[in-house]
C-alpha cells in the first residue's frame, strides 16, 4: 500500500510510531500515535478491478455461465461420416412381407438408380426350417423387427411398398418420421399421414 505523511515529519513520526500506541480510524485510512497525531494516511493499492471484485461477493463465473458446447447427436454423426465418405443414398424398404416380390422389383429400381437398398431378408410366412419351432420363430421375430429398425436409422429414406399398411408396417413408419427421414410410397394413397413423397425413378 502507498503513504502519505506531512512534510518534515516522516523520521519523527515513523519512529514514534514505531514505540507508541496507535489506532486505525475505522475505514479512513488515518493512523495516529498515542498523543493523537496522524503518522500517516494509508493509500489501498488495490487495482480497480480487485475492488470491484470485492464489492460483488460473486465470481465471474456465477455471474456469466459459460456455455457447454453441444456435443453431436449419434445421427448426426452417422450423416456426416456417410457424407466423407461419398456413400450413395441408402434406401429402406419397408411394407408388408406379402409383397416380398414388389419388394425385390423395388430393389432393382432402387440400385439401377444407383442408391444403396436395405430391405427385409426373412418371409416367415413362408416355411422354412430356421422357424418351424414357434417358440424360436417367436424370437426370431423380434430380433427380426429391432434388425429391421437398424436398417431404417441407417438410411436416408425410406420406401414404403405394397397398396397396404399394417400395424407393423404403421410402426415402421412412425419410427422413421420420428427420426426425421423421407418417406416415398409405391402407393401414396396409403400413407397414414397424407404426406407421402412422390416415388423416385
């Protein structure tokens, strides 16, 4: 801190003060001895801004939060690594396992069109050898439906195919528009929702 003292009084002073009884008054800066004359007027040297600091009991940080950056969703990372790495557009085909053959001639549409085609790989209404059991036909089925789901969030878009929707297919749909992705129809007359996209060529 700096002092001030009155001319030709500083060596005295300084050394009374030294020896005798002294008292601050209260905040004023003033010191004086035992016989009641000032030695010296007492000068913060605080810089301004530490004053201000103490003048509000709160940290910068309490008083302006910084922000947290926002991490990218799981999708959104999924969009940008397919897009540096040049992949063409994925489709998803969905609908109803009784159109499996409308399904195959919408794969060839899709691919000839030079997009990339996810689509159901299991008919079990048809026998087969891997289902004949029910109870692993029934677990089957579901690892089926949640193998099915990946292949939509994996996608782009999503082709409806088929003159019908189901619950199943319903389902389907509903999942895809939750996570944001186009939905054409074959057969836009059946789309739930009214919204169908006009189906590529």
């Amino acid at each position: 801190m700096v002092t001030k003292t009155r001319p030709g009084e500083v060596a005295a002073r300084a050394q009374a003060g030294a020896n005798a009884e002294w008292r601050q008054h209260g905040d004023t800066g003033i010191i004086d001895d035992a016989a009641g004359g000032p030695i010296a007027v007492l000068v913060p040297a605080t810089p301004p801004a530490c004053r201000s600091a103490d003048r509000n009991p709160l940290t910068r940080t309490e008083q302006e939060p910084m922000s947290q950056p926002q991490l990218p969703t799981p999708e959104q990372l999924l969009v940008s690594a397919k897009r540096g790495l040049g992949l063409p557009v994925i489709v998803a085909i969905c609908g109803s396992t009784r159109f499996m053959d409308a399904m195959a001639e919408a794969d060839l549409q899709e691919t000839v069109a030079g997009r990339i085609v996810v689509r159901p790989g299991c008919n079990m209404k048809e026998p087969h050898p891997l289902w004949t059991d029910p109870v692993d036909a029934e677990e089957l089925k579901y690892r089926l439906d949640d193998l099915h789901r990946a292949k939509i969030r994996l996608s782009d878009e999503v082709l409806i195919v088929g003159d019908y929707v189901g619950e199943s297919t319903r389902s389907e749909i509903d999942y895809a528009r939750a996570l944001g992705k186009a939905i054409r129809y074959t057969h836009p007359a059946v789309d739930p929702y009214g919204s169908a996209l006009p189906e590529s060529g």
